[in-house]
C-alpha cells in the first residue's frame, strides 16, 4: 500500500511540476512581450541575407519604385530596419524588410495596414495573444529559407518515386505469402524484401531529413494561420479565405511530422518501431504526395506567408510608433511637394527637430558636421517610412508619392577597378536615367562630384543640375561649393543652409536649417581648436583670404 501511495504521490509531484513550469513558461513569454512592446529594440547582429529572402524571391523585375542597394546604404536603411523590428517570427522580419525596400505606393494597402496597426495598438490582449502564437513560428533558422523552399518544390521531391510504391507492394505481397505459405522459402523470399526496404530507408532517410526541417517550419505557418481563421476580428477576415487549403494541408503535414519529431523524444522502442514501419516506405510516400499538394497549393501559402508577415510588421510598427517621441500619418498630394513640421532623423536618441516646406529644387550648404547630411537623410528615410510603412517620424508631412534615389556614401571600388570619382559618376548617371524615363523622383545628393578638383567640379555640378532643374524631380543637393549658389542664381533652386557659432573656443551647432546662404566656414576654425600648430592655422587663415 505504501508503494502504491508512492508512486501515486510521485506522478502527481511530476505533473505538477511539469504543469507549473509550463505556467511560469508562459508567463515569463507574456511579461517578455508586454515589456518590449514600445520600447527601442535590443542592438543585434542581423543576418541580412536570410532577412532579404523573401524580398528577393517575390520580387517583380516589372516592378518600378524598390529601393536600390546605393540609395539603401546610404540612408543606413538596415539600422532604421533593426530601430524598427520588434517582430516574434522569421516571417515578419522577412516581409518588413521586404516592404521597406519596395515603394510602389498602394493607398489601398497603406489603408489596410493602417487598420491593422490602430487595432493591435488599441487592443493590448488580442496583440498578446496574436504575438504568442507568432513565436510559434520563431526565427529558427531554417525558416527564413521557406520561401526559397516553396518556390522550388519540384527540386526537394524525392526522385523516383515510383520504387518505393513498388518496394512497399513488394512487402505487403511476400508478407502476405508468408502469412498464407508459412515455410521457409517465404520466409527467406519476406526476409530479402524486408531488408531490401529496411536498406532504402536508412540510405534516403539523411536526404528526407534535411528537407523535413522545411516541412516542419511549412506546417507552424499553416498552423498559426489556421487559429487565425478562427479570430472573429476583422483584420484577420483575410485568412479566412484559405481555410480549405489550411485543413486540407494541415491534415496532411501533421501525419508526416508527427513521425518525423517524435524520433527527438522516442525511446529504443518506439525508434525500432519506426525503422520497422520505415520498411514499408510511408514516410518517403507521404512526403512526395505533400510535396505534390504543396505546388497545388503554392499561390494560397505564399498569400498566408504574406499575411503572417503583414500581422507582425504592424504589431512593430505599432510598437515604434509607441517608442519615438513624435510621429504622424503622412498626407499624400498630387503637386510635387515635401512638406515636413518638426522632422527628424528616426535614428537620433535625442533629435532636433526641423521645418521643411519645398515644392522645387534646392542647395543646402553649410559648415563641416553641422547637420547637413543627416538632414537631408531625414527627407529621404522619411519619404520611404511615409510610402511604406505610413509613418513619419514628424508632427505632420504632406508629400508626393516619389521614387527615392540618393548619392552619398560613396566609396571606390578596388575589385572592380572603379576610383572615388568614377563612383560618384556611376551613380549619379543612375538617377538622371531614372528621371529620364519621366518617373518622378527625389534625387538627394551629398557633396556632389566631391573626387576631382575644384574648378571641374563645380563645372560639371552646375551642368548636372542645370540639366536636371526642368525635369520631373526634386533635386536637394548639400555643398560646401558656395561657388554654385551665385552660379545657379537665377535657376529653380532654393537656397538652404545649417551654420554654427563660436564661443569660448568652441564650436556650438544649433543643427537648425535656415532659408538663405551660409557663407562661413569652420573648417581652420576647427584645426585651431583640435590643437594644430599655431603656425598651420595662420599660414591657412593667410590663404583662405587669397582664394
């Protein structure tokens, strides 16, 4: 009696324990979800090529607007993608990577995601719960490779397929014959094709394997958007439209994975019994005939992929939005315009923030590390938060839909043979052929021309953007050539500036812009302050006053 009542007791103290744990889990998941949302994500070291993957595989050459790899690293876009993401799953990371790199403006699909992001702000429980069952999915691995999974389906099938429908018929035949015969001659003839089968198992079984890891990632999308179908809230009513594929793929996928995982947690018994029923080939069967479904099937997952994603961009968009000081929706105009109230740089801990009211062409100069670049980078990561995610890190923006090109960081090309100054032109000859397909365009050009001398290049910047003044642009260039202002004197450009002043030998920036020309320099101000040889700063001073 005293065993029974301990082992009894014991059982109860293990499901207890498991079941308590498994409480603690999930609460420990809830305060961790509850605590990020608002705040400025963690730093981490992203892989970008596995983020980029969905972007690249769905991308339509057809397509005009995507951000390119020049302007992208210019604005730093991948730090204003990881000031951003607070995404739970592989997925989600994907697709706002995806819509930060693709500006064809859809005011539809700005308006339905709009709705998504207000409802999962406002509803703290239903985001909780949404977010739970997205770190379902995760960001294991191999789920970043999904797509590239699902777009070549027919290279994962496993060849021949054919052998091992009649390998398993050849076993249930001689196993028949055996169960009717019962001598030795059956026996032998059942032993053969028994390891025969056994055999082909265990040689395809690695190669099966490596591709049920996509199986498994597959199946956690169509689980997590089948309880979805089930949500009555209207901004999952768009899932509900695949519900047939969901059931009939989900009641497919879970028999072959079911089998697959529980080789991870099976005992030497129940791993016999799988190499045992292994020998009738099942699980090879199994896995083509989803496969098969799987390209039916194609056009409705990606569907899901994309709206899995959408559902967790909003949730972080949501949460950046909760995380910046000051942001606003974005108003679209039909005349060429950029119209921003106290913009900002949405990468800056503690901003300042500008007025912006431009509706042609502009040169914005001033001195060294006054705020020029980050500005004009403030235009041009805003324009595309505006066009894509609709949001602006501002009080208010009224802007035209544009596709956003820029000329900043750019850097010389040893591999390829290309100097500083054969860089420049490369990109620069990018956007005027772009503007030169009458597609409207911001173009945002720092220090044009910068790799050649002084004479040639302020020739040839004025030439350029002489060209360009007439064109269906806005062109905002930032120069310390104040020989361009007097040169472009009567063309459409506005002129800007950013200045500093001194006190008590320092430099003190105000980082504001100011309508008009800048005609101080700070750049021997500068040497004499860091402490250069007083000799340097006079000789300096004596031909700054010559030139």
């Amino acid at each position: 009696m005293e065993i029974v009542i301990l082992t009894i007791g014991t059982i109860l103290t293990v499901v207890v324990a498991f079941f308590y744990n498994d409480y603690l889990n999930r609460k420990r998941i809830q305060e961790m979800i509850i605590q990020r949302f608002g705040g400025k994500p963690e730093y981490k070291d992203y892989d970008f090529d596995d983020i980029k993957i969905l972007w690249k595989e769905l991308k339509d050459e057809r397509c005009k607007g995507d951000i390119d790899d020049i302007t992208w690293n210019d604005l730093n876009m991948n730090d204003v993608f990881a000031r951003i993401n607070m995404c739970c799953s592989s997925i989600g990371e994907q697709y706002l990577y995806k819509s930060l790199r693709n500006t064809n403006f859809n005011s539809e699909k700005l308006n339905n995601l709009e709705e998504k992001i207000r409802y999962l702000d406002k509803n703290k429980n239903t985001r909780i719960d949404v977010q739970k069952k997205l770190l379902y999915i995760g960001k294991r691995n191999n789920n970043y490779h999904v797509v590239t999974f699902l777009k070549c389906l027919d290279s994962f099938k496993l060849n021949r397929c054919w052998i091992y429908y009649f390998l398993q018929i050849m076993l249930l035949i001689v196993l028949v014959l055996a169960v009717v015969f019962r001598n030795n001659y059956a026996y032998l003839f059942l032993g053969i094709v028994f390891f025969i089968n056994i055999s082909v198992y265990a040689l395809m079984k690695n190669k099966y394997e490596i591709n049920m890891d996509l199986m498994v990632a597959v199946q956690s999308v169509l689980q997590v958007s089948k309880e979805f179908t089930q949500k009555e809230e209207t901004i999952f009513s768009e899932f509900k439209e695949y519900t047939g594929t969901i059931n009939k793929l989900t009641h497919s996928m879970a028999l072959i994975n079911g089998r697959y995982q529980r080789q991870y947690t099976a005992d030497f018994v129940e791993l016999g019994a799988m190499y045992l029923t292994g020998a009738f080939l099942f699980d090879f069967i199994v896995y083509n005939r989803v496969i098969i479904q799987l390209e039916e099937k194609l056009t409705d997952i990606l569907a899901l992929l994309n709206l899995l994603g959408e559902i967790d961009m909003a949730i972080s968009i949501a949460s950046f939005r909760n995380s910046v000081p000051l942001y606003c929706l974005p108003e679209f105009c039909k005349e060429n315009k950029i119209y921003y109230q106290e913009l900002y740089n949405p990468l800056l801990d503690n901003p300042i923030c500008n007025d912006f009211n431009l509706n042609t062409n502009c040169i914005i100069t001033g001195s060294n590390a006054s705020g020029k670049s980050t500005f004009i980078k403030a235009i041009a990561i805003n324009g595309i938060l505006a066009m894509n995610i609709h949001t602006c890190t501002a009080k208010s923006a009224r802007i035209s839909k544009a596709e956003i090109y820029t000329s900043m960081a750019i850097r010389d090309d040893l591999l390829a043979g290309d100097s500083y100054f054969v860089k420049e032109v490369k990109s620069l000859q990018r956007i005027i052929d772009i503007i030169e397909q009458d597609r409207f365009v911001v173009a945002i050009i720092d220090e044009i021309l910068r790799g050649t001398n002084t004479k040639e290049r302020v020739a040839a910047s004025v030439a350029i953007l002489r060209y360009l003044e007439n064109k269906n642009c806005i062109v905002i260039v930032a120069s310390h050539d104040i020989e361009l202002i007097d040169l472009l004197k009567n063309s459409k450009y506005d002129n800007y500036y950013f200045c500093e002043k001194s006190e008590n030998r320092e430099v003190l920036f105000d980082y504001r812009i100011h309508k008009g020309v800048c005609k101080q320099n700070n750049a021997i101000k500068l040497l004499d302050l860091f402490g250069y040889p007083s000799a340097i700063v006079k000789e300096a001073n004596k031909y700054s006053s010559i030139l």
